[in-house]
C-alpha cells in the first residue's frame, strides 16, 4: 500500500482539525452579515474544499469595502441643482406619488438627487452608440471622461484611442479609467500612444498580485461613462469592443445606450471623479481649478433624470431597491430586459406580485447568453413567472446585451446593472431613471421590436430530465452569480 491506514490518533487528530478548519471559516463568512442564503451557500460550497477553500473565499469572497465619498465634490455639485430642482417641481407635482417617492429612495440609498436633461437620446445597437460617442469626443473642448469595463484593443477600440491622442494633442485634457479584469487585453504597446499624448489612464482595482494584502478580484467597475465638457454623458450597456459593433460582426451583441445632454450630466462626472480619485489616489483637492469647467452651470431642462449609482461600497443596494420599487409602482406595465436574470427573493417577489394584480409583466432575456450557468439559472424561475402571469421572451437572433426596465408611461431605467446578484451586490454600476414619456416611449417602443426577434416561452415546454436537473443545479448557486 502507497498511503498506509491510519491510526486512530491520526483520525481523530485530523477530524479535530477539519472541524475547526470549518468552524473557523463558518465564523469568518457569518461576519460578513451577508444574506442567510448566501452566506449558506459559501458555507457549503467552501467545506468541499479542505485545501483550497480558504484560499478561494480570501480572493473571490465577499467583503466589506469602502470607497470614500467626495463630499466637496458632491456639495459643489448640489450647489447648481436648486435650479433644477424649480425647473422639475412642476413636473414632480404631476408625477403620481409612487414616483416621488421612488425619487426619494433614490436620493436617499445613494446620495444622488433628481436633476434635470435638456435632452435624453435613445441609442439603439452598438454602431449608432459609437458614432454619437465619437461626435461627442470631436465636440470636446476642455476635457473628456470616459470609464469603461471592457475596452478592447480591436477595431473600434483603437479608432477611439486614436481620436483620443488627437484630441489630447489639440489640448483638450483626457482622463481614461479602465476595469484591470475587464480590460485585460490592453496592454503597453496599445497604451504607448496615450502615454506620449499625455493621456492620464488608470485602472480600476488592479489584479496583479502584490498589488493589494487582499485582492479585490470580485468587485469590478461595470460602469460605462463618458462625459464630455460636463454638458453631454452617456451611459447603458454598450463596452468599447467590435462584438457590439454590427458593422464589424454581423453576430454582434444587441444592446442599447443613452445619450444624455444638460444638468444631470454633472452626476455621471461625479461618479466618475470618485472612482478616479479612488483608483488613483489622486487628491481632487488639486483639482479644484479645473472643477469649474468639470461641473460648469449648465441651464436646466424640463426632463427629470435621475442618476443612481450602486456597489460594494453601499449595502442600500440601491439599485436594486430602485428596479423594485419601480416595479411595484407599476399600474399598467413592466417591462424588463436583461441579458442575465438571476433574481433574489424581493425582485422575484415584485415581478410576480406586479402580475398577479394584473399589471402586463414582460421579461425579455437571450436565448443563449455567454454564460451557460447563467443562462441555466435563469430558465429555472421561468415556471414559476409564467404561473404568476408574467410573459417571458427569448431573443433568438444574436447575444442580448440590453439592460433596461420601463414602467408605464412615466418611468424608464437604462444603465450597466444586469438583473443579477452580481450586478446589484458585488460591481460598482450606474444607472439613468428617467422620470416622464421622453424616454419610456421610444424604450418601450424598442421592447416590442425586440420582440419581432423573440420566442415566448411557453409553461408547458417539452424539457428534457437532464435539461431540468441541469437549471436546478445552476439555481442553487444564483446566491454566488
């Protein structure tokens, strides 16, 4: 025998010593005060892997993590929104109160207030997105912002580097803040033409290890910003890469972005100036000279809009808080379009509630998604959606990239987050509500064309055993999706 038995010293020594592995790991994940299942979840999964638990949960758990708000950045900010805020009571006071209260959730879990767009731009497909991105850039002045998960060095990534150098050669100052995981692919050669242009580039959580005691491998910058002269912003789903670009693949991703022009642009520069400070250190105190062309006073329109913004740094969750509550402010309809949908409880609970009062629920996600156990995870709640009256929708023709919610007339939500835990909970994300008609017509409008290429999901579909013990299976782990 290579392993000769064991005696029974050894045995008890070492089942003394897995227990207290065990204890000691239980202690550590029940001290996050994480969600019951979850916490369950890491506790069961980990006790697996006597050798390589601890290792996991130290770089892939979840943690607390603290990102300092600038408070004179945002009081500087606050300063310019009492204009709006005259220029939208009129508007607030038609709104049904549902709304103004959701309003004040909002301002409430992340600090963000209702502002004010002269006009918001419904971007449809990645083609259409970059050409407005790109003329925005061109239109540059002072300064250009641009944040991003994924900016790959392809096609479209090395044309808007290069439209960047030269629009740094022209004096306009550029400042590039890129998620180190999603943006992996980028390295010296790409970013030599910034450096020598004297664009400041920084990344976001940087994965090298060294680089932190405890990496922070699992809380990534999904945002995607870009904010020009402090007057124009964009946001939405859209990643600086040719799979989202039709014109380069025809198997691009579907997906759509918001353009948004005025006052309420000053919240995404907000957003990004803290988590440049955050990635660089940069003390934005030195900035102070330049704040006044950052957050120039922009004239208020007639649109609300209002920026909310959600990460690890906030366990409001506000996101999430807000797509609930939207949805239990439905009268008419919610209609919901994610490219990942792996509900916790009080998501769940509002879809199908909203539907059994009989509001028209619709749920729009891809058929085949780039992520099979996500895309497992999600088919396992479709029975129960359907029960309660909630229509379900496959996109057949390409990846659906689209995170969008609309409900009703009067309200409408485009921005980074997926429908999932990942995206609520663990990435920092952003997100445009926009409060009347403006955007909900033309995004619902967008719904039912997207429908065209869709196939409903009926309840009583021919599935196979294995097909179904599969999605199980993937459901058990949405806690940790």
């Amino acid at each position: 025998m290579i392993f000769p038995e064991l005696s029974q010293e050894w045995k008890t020594g070492l089942s003394l010593a897995w227990s207290g592995y065990i204890a000691v790991l239980s202690v550590w994940i029940v001290m996050q005060k994480r969600a019951p299942v979850s916490t369950m979840s890491w506790i069961l999964s980990l006790a697996l892997l006597p050798f390589a638990g601890f290792v996991v949960y130290y770089f892939l758990g979840p943690q607390r993590l603290r990102k300092q708000r600038v408070k004179r950045l945002r009081s500087r900010a606050k300063a310019h929104t009492q204009a709006d805020l005259a220029r939208v009571r009129d508007a607030a006071q038609n709104a049904p109160p549902a709304l103004q209260q959701m309003a004040r959730l909002g301002t409430a879990a992340c600090g963000l207030p209702v502002s004010s767009a002269t006009g918001v731009e419904l971007l449809s497909g990645g083609a259409r997105t970059f050409d407005a991105i790109f003329d925005a850039v061109r239109g540059a002045r002072d300064h250009i912002h641009l944040e991003y998960y994924i900016f790959e060095p392809d096609k479209i990534g090395t044309a808007l580097r290069d439209l960047l150098v030269e629009r740094a050669g022209q004096g306009v100052a550029v400042r590039l803040l890129l998620d180190a995981l999603g943006s992996k692919r980028i390295g010296r050669r790409f970013m030599a033409p910034l450096h020598a242009a004297g664009v400041q580039v920084a990344l976001f959580h940087d994965t090298r290890i060294g680089r932190r005691l405890r990496p922070v491998t699992n809380y990534r910058t999904h945002r995607k910003i870009v904010v020009c002269d402090g007057r124009v912003g964009f946001t939405g789903g859209v990643n600086i890469t040719d799979e989202e670009d039709k014109r380069t693949r025809p198997d691009a991703y579907h997906d759509v972005h918001l353009r948004i022009e005025g006052s309420a642009v000053r919240w995404l520069q907000t957003t990004f100036l803290e988590d440049w400070a955050y990635a660089t250190g940069e003390d934005l105190r030195n900035m102070d000279h330049l704040m006044g062309a950052m957050l120039p006073q922009v004239e208020a329109g007639n649109i609300p809009v209002q920026i909310v913004t959600s990460g690890p740094d906030n366990v409001l969750e506000p996101i999430h808080r807000m797509h609930v509550e939207a949805i239990h402010s439905a009268s008419e309809r919610a209609w919901l379009t994610t490219p990942y949908f792996v509900p916790g409880e009080p998501a769940l609970m509002a879809l199908t509630s909203a539907a059994l009062r009989g509001v028209d629920v619709r749920l729009l996600v891809p058929r085949r998604s780039d992520s099979a156990i996500v895309s497992a995870a999600a088919r396992s709640y479709f029975d129960e959606l359907i029960a309660a009256g909630v229509k379900v929708w496959e996109y057949k023709a390409r990846m659906l990239h689209s995170k969008t919610l609309v409900v009703d007339d009067h309200c409408a939500m485009i921005g980074t987050a997926n429908f999932d835990n990942r995206s609520f909970r663990l990435n920092f994300e952003v997100s445009a509500v926009v409060y009347g008609p403006e955007l909900a017509r033309p995004l619902a409008a967008q719904f039912e064309t997207d429908l065209h290429s869709s196939g409903a999901v009926r309840a009583h579909r021919p599935q196979s055993f294995w097909r179904r013990l599969g999605d199980a299976l993937a459901r058990l782990f949405s806690p940790l999706l």
